[in-house]
C-alpha cells in the first residue's frame, strides 16, 4: 500500500484520512508477521519473510512523519476555530493525542532496537529453529512489544477519527481544506522523509507551552520598539 501524494489532493482533511489506512494497513502487516514469528521464530521469520524491512521502514520514517504533520498543520488549524481545545488543559483531546505520539514513537524505538538485535545476531539457516527453543523468551518479549505497537496505533487512530478529524470535518472550510493541504504540499516538496530519531521535538508536546503565548509578547516589545523609533525619525 503506497503512501498518499499531497500533490493529488485537493482537501488536507481527506490526505490526513487517507495516511490513517495505510498506518492501518502496517499495522494488520506488522500483526501478520508477527504471528508468523511466534509460530516459527524471529529469527526464521526475518530470514524468510522481506516484508519485516519495509514494515519497520514504515513505522520507522511514514508513521512518525504523518504525526509531525499532524502536529504542525492539522492539530493547532483546529484549536485555533475552537479555543476551548486549546493545549493548555491537561486533559485537552489535541494535548493528549500529541502526548500519545510520543507514546508510539518511544513504542516503536524499543521495538526496532529489539529488532537490531535480533538481526546483529548471525545465524547459520540451519540452526533456526533451534534458535527459536533457545531464544524463546526474547522472542516473546519482542511479539509482546509489536502487539502492543499495533494496539497503541489502533486506538490512537480511533481516538483522533473521533476528537479531531470529525471536529475537522465541521469546522473546516472548503478554503481552509485546500490551504491545508497547499502547506502539506509545499513541506513535501522541501523536505526529503527522515527516520523518526532525526525530528525535532514538537512544540505542542513541550509540557512547559502553554496559553501564555510568551514567544507573542516577545515579539510585540519589538514591534512597539521600532515603531517608537520610526516615531523619532519622524520628529
């Protein structure tokens, strides 16, 4: 399942949507391999099926940067129609799901890191099965960890449909849709995808921003500065 293309979309909300299936659809494929693990080992299950590469690329890089993009361009359009959502509560629903991507992104380094391990581990393909008896309980630490990645997606997803895209959906305009995906445009067009340990820490996920907007009034002071002297050059 590709990943959607801003540039073939006239409506950021439906982008958004659409980039929600295909986490999905990782999600079902990191599920399905993850039983094939259990039934024959990590070990065997890496040697026998390439689809583990793609899926932690996936997790890895895509994931990751649609909730940066959920966090730069969707998350604070809504909370500027809707003030009350602000992030400044606790228990806001954009405050909680921002939180909950740092959730996943931590989820999913301890399950990659997991992963290196297992692959940093030469095995001859003879002793692979042998490797699953002997390696019984990290293999089960490591399934345990990518069904609780996908059940942390799952119902992050579910959370945002219903707090956020709905809300979009009511509050956005036909305008505001195509300057949102205008902006999603133009960041695809600047920016290559980078791997998850490369972003920048989010904004709204810094407990210490909050509704005083202090980067504002700093800006403010400047501007009555200048004007005043504007003001004496005048005189």
């Amino acid at each position: 399942m590709t990943l959607p293309d801003p540039a073939q979309y006239l409506d950021g909300v439906q982008f958004f949507r659409d980039m929600h299936k295909v986490v999905l659809h990782n999600c079902a494929l990191l599920e399905t391999l993850l039983s094939d693990a259990e039934a024959n080992g990590v070990f065997a299950s890496f040697a026998a099926k390439p689809e583990w590469n793609s899926v932690f690329e996936f997790f890895l890089k895509a994931a990751p940067h649609h909730e940066r993009d959920e966090e730069r361009f969707l998350f604070p359009i809504i909370t500027a129609k809707l003030p009350r959502m602000g992030f400044q509560q606790p228990d806001a629903p954009i405050r909680f799901l921002v939180e909950g991507h740092d959730v996943l992104q931590h989820e999913t380094r301890q399950l990659v890191t997991a992963w290196d391990a297992f692959r940093n581990k030469k095995r001859d393909p003879a002793t692979l099965k042998q490797a699953h008896a002997i390696h019984a309980a990290e293999d089960a630490a490591f399934i345990a960890l990518g069904r609780e990645l996908v059940s942390l997606y799952r119902d992050h997803i579910a959370t945002e449909e219903a707090k956020v895209y709905s809300v979009a959906d009511k509050v956005l305009t036909g305008t505001e849709r195509l300057a949102l995906i205008e902006a999603l445009q133009g960041e695809y067009d600047n920016e290559a995808m980078t791997a998850i340990a490369e972003f920048d820490t989010p904004q709204y996920s810094d407990p210490s921003y909050n509704v005083k907007y202090h980067p504002t009034d700093a800006v403010a002071e400047a501007e009555f500065e200048e004007d005043d002297e504007e003001d004496s050059d005048d005189e």
